[in-house]
C-alpha cells in the first residue's frame, strides 16, 4: 500500500505530478476541441437543413467522411497529411521544413469527428423547431441573423443539449488516442510511467479511474447546464 | 370573311434557380470535394507504384480479414456478456443493479485504448498466475487480448441497448401475458423480446459500426489488422496513398454495413407499414 501511494508521491520519485500535467493536458485538449467542434458542426447542421441541394450533399459528404473513418485513421491522415503539406508548403516560402504540433493535430482531428457527430444532434434539433416560430419571428419584422440569435438558437441549445453532452463525454475519451502521436496527455505519462515501474495495471488502472472521474465531474457540470437550459419550460 | 390568327404562343422565359448567396457557396464547396476527391485520384494515378502495390495491398487485405475477425468475435461474445449485464441493470435486486451499473458505467465512461492498456500490459504483470490457471496463451497475444477488450467494452453498450429496448416494451404486454397465464420466461421470449428486438436493431447496427472504427485501437497493441498492416507499411514506406487506401477500405465497410442495416431494418419491419 505505502509502496504505491510512494508511486503517486510528487516530485522526482513519485508519479503524481506527471499524471496531474497528464490530466491538465488531455482536458485542455478536449476544451480547445469544443469550440471549434461546437461551431463547425452548427454551420454543418444549418447546410444540412438548407434548402439548397448543393449545400446540402457538400455537408452529407462531410459527414459520412468523418463519420465513416476510425478517429484514429482521421487523426493519422491529419498528422502526417498535415505535416507533409505543410513540409512542402514551408519548403516553397521559406526553403525549410517545419513540425506539426501534436497538440494542434489532436484538435484538428477531433474537431472534424465532433462536428460531424455535433451537425447531426444539431439537425435533429432544428428538426424540433416548429416553421411557426420562423414565420414568427419574420412577422414581428426580425432580420434573418436576429431570428437566428434570439429566437431559434435559444431554443436549439435546449433540445441539443442532451446529444451534445453525449459528444462531450466520447471527446474527453477520444482525447486519449492523441497520446499515439506523442501528446503528453494522461494516457502518455501514464505509459512512461508504466515503462519505469513496470506496474502496468496499478496505472493503466488509475488512469482509467481518473477518465471515470473526468466523467463523473463533466455529468455533474452538465446536469447543471441542463437544469440552466430547462428553466423556462416550467420543471423543477 | 376575316382571318383568324392564332393567338402568340411565345413560351414564356424559364427563370431558373436563382444564384443564391446559399447556391453559390454551396457549389463552391461541391467544388472543392470535387478538386479533393480528384487530388487523391491523381495521387493514386502518379504515384502509381506497381511493386508497392504488389507488396503491400495483399497485406492489406490480410488486415481487412483481421478487422473483420476481431469485429464480428467482439460483437458476437460481446452479445453473450451482454445478456447478465441487462438482466441487472432491469433487476429490482439492488446488488445486481449496482454490480451491472457499476459494469457498464466504467467501461462505457473510459477510453477503449487505456482499457486495451490495462488488459495486454495489465495481464503481464500478473504472468505467474496466468501461467498457472493456463490462460497465459491467451493473455499472452495481442490479437485475444483486442478481442477480450472490445468484447467486455461492446457488452457495455449492447447491455444498455437491450435494457433500454426491454423498457421501451409498454408494460401492458406484461400484464397480458400475465393474464394469458404465461410464465415469465415465456413471456420475455416469445412477446418482449421480438417487441425490444426491433427497436434495438437500429442503435445494435450503429455499434457494429462503432465497433468497426474502434477495432483499429488493436492495432497500437501491434495487432496487424487493417490499421495495423497501414502503419506498418506506412513506416517502411512514408507513402501517404497507403492511409488513402485504409481511409477508402474503411468508408467502404462502414457504408456496406449501413446499407445492409437499412436493408434488414426495412424487412424486419415490413409488417409493421402501414
């Protein structure tokens, strides 16, 4: 027992500081991934749900890519894709080569998952919008940007919510795949861990515990959002 | 005696489609699908190589074997695990409840890669006890340890979709089954289940899927399947066409078995129409 809360001690013997930058790394992964995820796969969603037929099929080939490859494959094409575009690209303009961070690979590649997930939910929930609410909104004189603000996109975060914080959980556990392109997030410094003490369950075990935690604090968070989102509609 | 002229039939002008700001970045991005979907014909085209070919797509191939293996053995003893995992989770025993919550909970709320970790590397911690209950060949290769995990993983979600499904069954046909005089394990086979059956199709198709996608995690435990022949040929190679084959076998497998899905769900359901 002493011997593993020995393993866990911080500083240079012990594992916890390691793991606890771990941690800091694969959630700040999974935090710069929302946003981007979160607006690209809306703008998806509201091509999805255009009238026109060339914006739609663009959004549906977009999402049956993404949504078709392993997030492992996708995240491969984006990291050495990416960095041999981009090794030519620097080679043309500055004459020499240049690394793709990891870091932003990981968000690019999960980013392009959760959004096409995210248009989905998001389509499903303009599906839930009555055509009252636009003829509405465009009778009290609105613009079309300013129904989209105050009027459909209130009500879109409310039935989108529960399908987002869905995505959100598969994200915080897609972040893991990051460490196979050397990101040193929780699973990698797990992984060295392991390779030095050669106590391979204690902390692949502990690690899949602190994902579980991850979890279980991110259910909370977004039960709290949930109850935010319902507040008009009369519950409790 | 006067003429009479025809009245004009000038067809009026067809006024077409308008060029919406929406249609016009619409084809734009068509457009650049197109020019993507080009560039990676064009790379396939010049950077034809017939003796990389002629070495590497047979061991691709060899891997789509493999994916197909570890995903069909995952899915199938997955549906086995699944079974005692729903019948807690709709137990009232309240220790069987919380052991299947319990269950599920932690393999659906971790990454499937550090479960892969805990199980291949985990398990080689503990080589004397395996060697001696002589499951050690079994722990001992990449490939059985995939399958283990993705196994116990898919149970997780499958014993959700049953359980949710079972739910889903309105408690009426319970209660006339009960009044019909049925046993309850009749019950459950011959008017539950077929009832749950088909509302679970759908999401049971959508986690083959998923397990399709996931099998690629075997290969970072050196698993040669799909994903693992890929990056093995891509590291002698550094040809990025290899993970375009991978990317296009891959879409293609998913797209198959959506449309087989589709398929099913529509016979299976046809009494159902009306």
């Amino acid at each position: 027992m002493v011997e593993y809360l020995n393993l866990l001690s911080f500083g240079s013997e012990g594992w916890g500081d390691e793991l606890g930058l771990g941690v800091l790394v694969t959630v700040t992964l999974a935090a710069c991934t929302l946003p981007v995820g979160l607006t690209l796969g809306f703008f998806i969603a509201l091509a999805k749900n255009s009238s026109e037929p060339t914006l739609r099929s663009a959004a549906n080939i977009y999402t049956t890519i993404f949504r078709g490859l392993p997030e492992l494959l996708t995240l491969f094409l984006i990291y050495y894709g990416g960095q041999m575009a981009l090794t030519a690209l620097a080679m043309l303009l500055f004459g020499e080569g240049v690394n793709v961070n990891s870091f932003v690979a990981g968000i690019f590649a999960l980013a392009l998952v959760f959004s096409s997930y995210a248009s989905e939910v998001f389509l499903s929930a303009f599906k839930g919008i009555t055509l009252g609410q636009y003829e509405g909104a465009y009778a009290l004189g609105l613009s079309h940007f300013s129904t989209m603000r105050l009027v459909i996109l209130p009500q879109l975060i409310r039935l989108a919510l529960p399908g987002l914080s869905n995505l959100w959980l598969n994200l915080l556990k897609d972040t893991s795949l990051v460490s196979v392109i050397g990101l040193a997030d929780l699973l990698r410094n797990t992984n060295i861990a392991v390779g030095v003490t050669k106590q391979a369950f204690f902390f692949f075990l502990l690690a899949c515990l602190i994902y579980l935690v991850l979890s279980i604090i991110s259910s909370l968070g977004l039960g709290r959002i949930s109850a935010w989102a319902e507040r008009g509609q009369g519950g409790h | 005696m006067s003429e009479v002229t025809a009245p004009s039939a000038v067809r009026p002008r067809a006024t077409g489609r308008p060029w919406t700001g929406a249609r016009i970045v619409g084809t734009l991005l068509i457009c650049l699908w197109s020019a993507l979907g080009l560039g990676i014909v064009w790379l396939l085209i010049a950077d034809f190589d017939p003796e990389m070919i002629a070495k590497y797509l047979p061991r691709i191939f060899y891997g789509v074997w493999v994916t197909a293996e570890i995903v069909v053995l995952s899915v199938l003893f997955g549906a086995l695990i699944s079974l005692p995992v729903a019948v807690g989770r709709l137990s009232y025993n309240p220790v069987a409840g919380v052991i299947a919550f319990a269950y599920s909970y932690f393999f659906r709320g971790t990454p499937l890669l550090a479960q892969t970790f805990l199980v291949y590397y985990g398990a080689g911690q503990f080589v004397g006890f395996f060697k001696a209950v002589g499951l050690w060949v079994f722990f001992r290769d990449a490939y059985f340890c995939a399958i283990f995990t993705f196994a116990l993983n898919t149970a997780a979600y499958q014993a959700e979709i049953l359980a949710g499904a079972i739910r889903a069954v309105p408690s009426g046909q319970w209660q006339a089954a009960d009044a019909l005089g049925l046993p309850r394990f009749t019950t459950l086979r011959k008017v539950i289940l077929p009832q749950a059956l088909i509302t679970a199709l759908r999401p049971y198709g959508n986690e083959v899927i998923l397990m399709i996608k996931a099998s690629a995690i075997a290969s970072i435990i050196t698993v040669l399947d799909l994903m693992g022949q890929t990056r093995l040929a891509f590291s002698k190679t550094y040809d990025l066409q290899i993970y375009i084959w991978a990317a296009i076998i891959y879409l293609i497998m998913v797209e198959v078995l959506r449309r087989f899905w589709d398929v099913l769900e529509r016979r299976l359901t046809r009494h159902l129409k009306r």
